[in-house]
C-alpha cells in the first residue's frame, strides 16, 4: 500500500473518531448530572453560611485553583503565581471601581472597571508567564513563587494606588436588574456560573488542538518543536489563558469580600492554591474543585473540633498540612487519583468475583 | 567514481539540503568538523560510521535542535542555518529520532493528530475539530498507513518498543515532508518488523528525500542510493552503497567486525 497517498477515509472509522473528540464524555454519566442538580437547588437546601462561605467560597478557590491545574496538568508548569494573578484582578477592581478610598478609587461602574481588571490581570499573568517560561521545574515554581512574593511586598509598601497594609475597603459590588448580585442567592448562582463556565472552558480546550499541543509540550518540548510547534509561545499562551480563568476567581473573591489588602495575596496563600490543586488532583478540572472543598470545610469546621479536642483552633493548618502528606504519600493525583483507585480495585474484586462465579 | 561526481556536486537552488563547513564544537571537543553534504531532491543517502562519528549531532544541527558553531545550511535554497526548529520543519523538513520521542501521555491518535497539527494552520486553535475536519482524515490514514488502527485509542506509554518506532516514523511522515532525517529507525526491531520498516520507507512517494543513520548494513543499504561515510566528525567518505562496500578503508574502519 502507499504510504502518504490514502487520505481519503475509506471505513467509518474517522466519523466515529470525530464523535468520540467531539463528545462530552462527561455528559454520560448520571453522577455528573446529579451533582449538577444539587448545584442549581443548592440556594433551596442550604442557608446563607453554606452557601456562601463553605459553597461560593469553594466555587472561587476552585476556580483559582484550576487555572492552576490547567498549567501544572496540561502543560506541566507549576505556577505559585495564579492567586497572584487573581489577587492583581481584585485589587483593579477595587482601584477602577467604587470603595470606601475614594482618593484610590476611580468611581468606574462595574461594567467598565470589571473587564479592565480581567485585560489587566490577563497581561499580568502572560507577562509573569514570559518569564517563567524560560525556565523549568523548579526554576519555574521558584520564579513564580518570587513573583507572589514581590507582589505581596509590594502591596503592602504601596499606598497611592494599592492602599498600604490596609488595603482597599467597602468595595462596590454589581447592582442591576434590580437584583444586589452580592446579595447570598444572586451570589451564589454568579460563582456558580463563572465556575462552570471555567470549568468547561478547560475541558473543552484540553480536547483542542491549543490543549492538545500543550499536553504535547508537558510530555515532550523537544518533539513538539521537532513537529513545527512554537513550544515558548505555546507556553505563555497557556500562562494567558490561566490568567484569565484566575482573574475570573479573584474578581469574585473581591466581590465576596468586599475589601482586598495584602494578608489575601499572602505567599500563604499562594501556596495554599498549590495544596488545593494537588490535595484535589492536578490531571483533571474537577480536581481542583474537590480540593478547594476539602480546604474551605477543614478551614471552617477543623476550629471546632480541634477546640473540642483541646487543641488550639489555630491548628487547622496542621490537620491540612497532615492531609497533604497523606494524599501526596498515598496518591500522586490527589483525591481523584484515590478514587479511581478505589474504582479500578472494585472492578477488579468484580471480574474475579464474577469469573469465579462462572467457573464454579 | 565519474559516473557518480555529477551526483555529489550538485549546488545552489537545485540542492534539497546543502551544507557548507558545519562545525559544532561542545567546549574543546569537535563534534563536526567542517562538514559539507549536498543532497539532492528526492535523493536517499545512507550516513555511516561508527559511535561518536558526528551522525546525530549533523541531524540536530540540521535539525536546529542546536545550532551549528559555524557553516551554513540551506534547505531547498533557503538559509535556515539561524531558523529554530519549527521554522524548519513548516517548509517540509522532518527527522526521527534514536531513542523514541513520543508524548506518552496522549493516546496514538493525538500523538499523529499533533503532527498533522503542527505543521499546517490553527496550533492554537481552542476550537475543537469539526465533523469534517480534514486534519483528523489526514490523522486517521496516516494510522492506517503505518498499520496501527488497532492501538489508535490507547495510551503511547502502554505500546510496545516496535509499536513506538512505528509511531516514531509515522510523526515524521505528517503533512507534506519534503525531506526527512531518520535516527536509527530500525533500532531494536524484530526481521519482520525490520522488513515491514523497509516496505514503508521504499513505498515512500518518489519525490521524498531522506538521510538514514542505520548500523544494520541490510536495511541501510536497500534504501538508500548513496551512501556518506563519517569518522571523527567529519565527512571520510562518498559514495555508491556497493562502493563504500566495497572501499578497503571503509571496511577497516567500519564494516570490519560485523561483516568478516
């Protein structure tokens, strides 16, 4: 047979193919369909403390959280610098929009002073991605990581535009329509569709020949310039990308919080996306978002049952840190990595079980 | 020779790579040493010798996986010598390489569909194919062409060693190569997979050249219509493949223990 020369599809073949990349395998599942149900009623079921601060706050994280999933997963970048990003988001918001600093603040109206924060925060993120770029592993965590930090300390020295140590207060938030979108359900169904939206934009982009090319640069650069793949500029594309999905989160997390100072671009809490991401698992987007529900619930309830331990209810960090090492230690992928373990080994306890059955 | 000097001296546009005094030195150590290689379109050159004669680092300064300390190459008539490596391969240049250099987390199907990919518009694209996209028709019959329907949704990293060769070829084989460097292609096959990869690279279509690195004399000299004979780096010898064969020096050099 000739080699090069059979482009024509002769079986049925490329049809399924294209079906199978065009598909939402997701959609197949009732367990997806079911925790999306529970989404959209959530408002119903919940009271004002879930819903926003263990569900709108894990839906922001989340959302944080997998842009860093997408560089770390798809394109084996770790990058300490995504709630950076979304930090730089919140506090553009606070400075193009309306505050309680009236000598920081612009007075722009949300619908101006939200989409300047997302381009400038987006130019942030591909700026700090061009550089780290250039690097690899933990070059790239370190220059990243150094970049978090600077921003940090720079916030904090800076009074004319980011407001010092104290940061910005009283932050406006969207009101139209008739409906205060910060009120709780309003809210809520905002970080639910920002997060979805988010969500499906890396799933969907991860199929793309852009997502593609990236999981080809993270298992092997060399090749994928060998292929005729500007790997460097495929790089800080993804950084661009990233940026905009962190910038996303940090928008609702100032609207959420309605002020911004430095302790919330702290290099604390940079890392803390990183343990989000890898607690929940970096190879998938879903990761990210049970991590960041494993975080906001052991934040908000390990208090308690430390106190009524006897221990500090400071001490949170320490039931999180030992959960990192666990998971680390156990899973190499996070909670998703366990649970699919567990699958495989129920699977596997099934096929024995049912051969046996079979022969006997 | 006569009947072959025509062969080596070809220059200029006509030429589908030519260099010209490529040096690449690592520190002190030359790897190439003033190298000069025409090869015309279409033509099939075996390059021989023995370890550490300068054969993959030609191919990477082909390439531009490292650039060459001096000289220059010209690609269809074109100065690519200062081009990074994807420049090269968008006007038609491919390679192979040694050890396999696949995506192992990607399934067969997205390890050609990115070769395809990167060599014709939209790398960026956030779309994702369309029903007829031509692109995952051109995917899907170079699957075929290199016999691997049947491993097309699994997994690179859980093929075996001669099904990641064949993938290995077939990433170079993507779009419309114009000319391609194959790194030992054959390493590690099985005779029939060795056969099978002498069946793909002599049903290539006529107007595609190629430089093959092969230690197997069998496959390297039933493909190819001249034959390069380096040694420390630097161009030792040129000729007909039954001619090197044949050259007494060749052979104390080379072919001696294997071919006694």
């Amino acid at each position: 047979m000739s080699l090069l020369q059979g482009a024509h599809p002769q079986t049925s073949q490329p049809a399924e193919a294209r079906a199978a990349l065009l598909a939402w395998p997701e959609f197949n599942k009732p367990a997806v369909w079911l925790v999306a149900v529970i989404l959209l009623i959530m408002p119903f079921i919940a009271n004002g403390f879930f819903l926003i601060e263990i569900f709108a706050t894990t839906l922001i994280l989340g959302t944080v959280a997998l842009s860093l999933m997408f560089l770390a997963g798809y394109g084996g970048m770790v990058s300490l610098m995504q709630l950076t990003v979304a930090g730089f988001a919140a506090y553009m918001v606070a400075v193009f929009g309306m505050s309680a600093n009236t000598n920081i603040s612009l007075g722009w109206p949300w619908w101006l002073a939200t989409p300047m924060a997302l381009i400038l925060a987006t130019v942030f993120g591909t700026l700090g991605g061009a550089l780290a770029v250039r690097t690899e592993g933990i070059y790239t965590i370190m220059i990243t990581l150094a970049i978090g930090a600077a921003f940090y300390y720079f916030t904090n020295q800076n009074w004319p535009i980011f407001g010092g140590h104290t940061g910005i207060n009283t932050i406006a938030t969207p009101r139209f329509w008739g409906i205060d979108w910060r009120s709780d359900i309003p809210f809520y169904y905002v970080t639910l569709g920002v997060a979805a939206f988010c969500y499906f934009a890396v799933q969907y982009v991860s199929r793309a020949p852009f997502g593609l090319a990236l999981q080809g640069v993270r298992d092997n650069p060399r090749r994928m310039a060998a292929l005729g793949f500007n790997v460097n500029a495929h790089r800080v594309a993804a950084y661009a990308f990233a940026a905009f999905i962190a910038a996303l989160g940090g928008v609702l997390q100032v609207w959420n919080y309605r002020q911004i100072s430095p302790g919330s671009v702290s290099v604390g809490a940079c890392i803390d996306i990183l343990i989000i991401a890898v607690v929940g698992g970096i190879t998938r987007p879903i990761g990210p978002f049970i991590g960041a529900f494993i975080f906001v619930i052991l934040r908000t309830f390990a208090l308690d049952l430390l106190v009524k331990l006897g221990l500090d209810g400071n001490r949170f960090r320490l039931l999180i840190g030992l959960g990192f090492l666990a998971i680390v230690f156990w899973s190499s992928d996070g909670v998703i990595g366990l649970w699919e373990r567990w699958r495989r080994g129920a699977a596997a306890v099934d096929k024995r079980a049912g051969g046996g059955h079979g022969h006997g | 020779m006569d009947s072959t000097a025509p062969r080596f001296s070809a220059v200029g546009a006509g030429a589908a790579l030519e260099l010209r005094g490529v040096t690449r030195l690592f520190g002190a150590l030359a790897a190439l040493t003033d190298v000069t290689i025409t090869v015309r379109p279409g033509e099939r050159r075996a390059v021989l010798g023995s370890n550490g004669a300068g054969k993959t680092t030609l191919f990477n300064c082909v390439t531009g996986d490292f650039p060459p300390s001096s000289g220059t190459i010209r690609f269809f008539g074109e100065d690519i010598t200062h081009f990074p490596p994807y420049e090269r391969i968008r006007r038609g240049l491919r390679r192979t390489y040694q050890i396999s250099a696949l995506f192992p987390g990607l399934t067969v199907r997205d390890n050609i569909y990115l070769a395809c990919r990167g060599v014709s518009r939209g790398r960026f694209s956030p779309l994702r194919p369309g029903a007829n996209d031509a692109l995952m028709h051109a995917t899907e019959a170079l699957i075929q062409a290199v016999h691997l329907t049947p491993l097309r949704e699994q997994r690179v990293a859980e093929l075996a060693h001669g099904q990641q060769r064949q993938l290995e070829i077939a990433l170079a084989l993507a779009g419309a190569p114009r000319f391609i460097l194959f790194d030992e292609p054959a390493a590690g096959l099985s005779p029939t997979e060795r056969r099978e990869l002498i069946d793909i690279l002599t049903s290539l279509p006529a107007h595609i050249g190629y430089i093959i690195i092969e230690h197997d004399m069998d496959v390297a000299l039933r493909v190819v219509e001249s034959v390069t004979m380096m040694h420390n780096g630097r161009v030792f010898k040129e000729g007909l493949p039954h001619e090197i064969e044949a050259d007494p020096e060749v052979q104390e050099l080379y072919l001696g223990a294997g071919h006694e």
